[in-house]
C-alpha cells in the first residue's frame, strides 16, 4: 500500500514571542484554533539543534475556514536567532508562506486598516491573479492569493497557509522531488524575468525563474477536506548566488523552520523516500506525545536543505472542555473525516 498526502498540515514559524505572535496571526489571519500548546524539550531534533536538546513552547493553531496551520515555535533555553544577513528572494530554504483568501481586495484593505506591514500594493501575479505580500511583526513575509476551497465558518476573509515560496538552486533538480514525492506535477506558470509584481521585496531587482507548481490529484486522508488544496512556488535567482537562509542556525530559529505534510503510511513514504535519494534525517519511530496531539513524524531536506516535515497523525483534541479527543488509530486514515466533527474543533475558538 502506498502513503497518503492529506495536505500541508502547517508551516512552523520561529518566533521571539509565542503568546504575542498567536494573537497576532489570530487578528490578521483568523488563526484562532489552538490544537495543541505546549512547553516541552525537543529532543528528536539533534541534527539541525546542535547536537544538543533545547526547550521550546509551541502553539499549533489553524483557521476554521481551511488551509494548513501554523506551528509557533519559541526557543525557551536560549535566544532564537536570526539571519546574519538580509533574506533575499530566491535565497535557499522557505521564503514566504501563501495564504489563501475569500476575498484578495478585500484582505488587503482590512490589513491596511490594521496597520500591518504591506510590502506591495494589489498586484497581478504571473497568471493574472489578485495578490500581494505583506510582513508580521517579526519580518516573516506572507504571500495572499485567491483561495481555491473552503472548508467551514472562519472569522476572516483569508484561511490557513495553502503553500509556500521556496528558494532552490537548480530547478531542474527541486522540481523533481516536489513533483515525485510531494505530488506537485503540474506546471501552472514557469516564467523568467525580472517581475513586477514583486517589486519592494528584497532581491526582486534580480531576475528570477518562477514555477508554480499544483497537484493534479485531489488529496485524500482524514483530514483532507479542511486542509484542502496547495501550491508550492518555487524560486531560482540569477545575477547574484543565493544564500542559504538557514546558514548557520538551528532549526526553530526566527523565520520559517519547515513545511509540514499531514501523511498516512509512514513505512511506505520512507521507502519512497529512500528510494529518491532522501532519506528520512529525524524520525520520531512510532508516536510523540505533546500532551493534546499525538503522532509519528519525519523529516527529510529537499535537494537545498530545506526541511520537509511529515506527520502522521494518531490523536487530536475535538473538544477540549469535555475530554474528546479522536483517536485515528481507531479508523481508516484514508477517508475524510466526516465534516460535522472537524467543525466541532471551532468551540476551542480562541476571541
């Protein structure tokens, strides 16, 4: 039996304030579910932290409306750190998150009106869609583009993250794995020039290859439905050598740490994996615990480095205040839940 992508279940987010960044992304992006929050060690993750573990506090919160998470990473045992340089466009590793909306126009004048960092104006992409780029307090940048699927009943025009932007150094070379592993086989754009659409991003006076790349079969999974639909840019600079943005850093360090997919089959991926010339570098053997969630993750770097998480998943919290929690050992993890009991997770509403 081969594994199943259910969908990007979250992208992680290295941040200095855990509390202040989920109330930010809570007012300007709807992200008001917490699935988990917890004070704990990471120690599973000793290639990319060291060699030593360190204390962390994450929140896993997601937007009711549809789309991955966000994973809000804070180092406790030590100060978290950023880039020695700026991050330029097509520099190595994940460049943005995409957020997908209801409404682009719309979005943008009600971040406008909440004073949050807008990079661009209105703008086209390269197929003509609304979009435009905007910073969270910490310099992370967010891509909003016209969302493709909806699941529930959000307090906002965006939903969760439905992509990212990826720097990578040899095109020919990513778009293999994302496409053979990841499922991304089918081109929406490929275009070299120096756009205008990015202008105000930094690096954007460099000409780049753009390719946007979307999955051609629908995913399939338990929690399929509310993650829905993805993209996944990816971004090949000329006129100057990309950087990796993760240089020199650990993994939770400020900016975005990983890409997360919500997978069943672990056995059958890492075979997959083995077999492209990935394999898995962590690998959690069997189940973590973090108090409210439970599962078995993985992660493997793509052909720049940049980290690749899988999860699959075993328990959930449904409804905190009464003790449900969903067991998915329990049933088929490859059918879709059924909608009515993912939507109960709207009553861990955070206002």
């Amino acid at each position: 039996m081969s594994y199943t992508i259910a969908g990007i279940q979250q992208i992680g987010i290295g941040i200095p304030d855990v509390k202040e960044a989920f109330t930010w992304y809570k007012r300007n992006f709807g992200m008001d579910i917490p699935i988990f929050e917890e004070a704990a060690e990471a120690n599973l993750m000793l290639p990319y932290t060291g060699g030593m573990p360190h204390k962390r506090h994450a929140i896993l919160a997601i937007n009711m409306a549809g789309g991955g998470g966000f994973e809000i990473w804070q180092y406790t045992s030590r100060v978290p750190q950023g880039a020695k340089f700026q991050i330029q466009l097509g520099d190595l590793g994940i460049f943005c998150s995409r957020m997908k909306s209801k409404d682009v126009k719309g979005t943008y004048e009600f971040l406008k009106s909440n004073k949050a960092a807008l990079i661009t104006g209105l703008v086209k992409d390269p197929a003509g869609s609304n979009t435009f780029y905007v910073n969270d307090p910490y310099g992370n940048i967010f891509q909003v583009v016209d969302g493709q699927d909806w699941f529930g009943k959000g307090v906002s025009l965006t939903g969760g993250p439905s992509g990212a932007v990826v720097g990578v150094s040899e095109m020919s070379r990513s778009l293999a794995f994302y496409k053979d592993i990841l499922g991304y086989d089918t081109v929406v754009y490929d275009k070299t020039a120096v756009f205008a659409d990015l202008k105000g991003i930094p690096g954007a006076e460099n000409q780049a290859r753009r390719v946007l790349l979307r999955h051609s079969k629908p995913r399939s999974g338990a929690f399929s439905r509310l993650l829905g639909s993805s993209e996944i840019e990816l971004v090949q600079i000329t006129g100057r050598p990309a950087k990796k943005i993760f240089e020199n850093r650990f993994w939770g360090d400020l900016g975005f740490i990983h890409l997360c997919f919500d997978i069943y089959n672990m056995k059958a991926l890492q075979e997959k994996c083995v077999a492209a010339g990935h394999p898995f570098t962590v690998d959690s053997s069997n189940s973590f615990d973090m108090g409210e969630a439970a599962g078995h993750f993985s992660y493997i770097e793509d052909p720049d480095g940049t980290l690749i998480e899988f999860v699959e998943t075993h328990k959930i919290p449904i409804l905190k205040k009464i003790g449900w929690y969903l067991n998915l050992r329990k049933r088929d993890a490859t059918k879709p839940l059924p909608d009515w009991m993912l939507k109960a997770l709207r009553f861990n509403r955070v206002k």
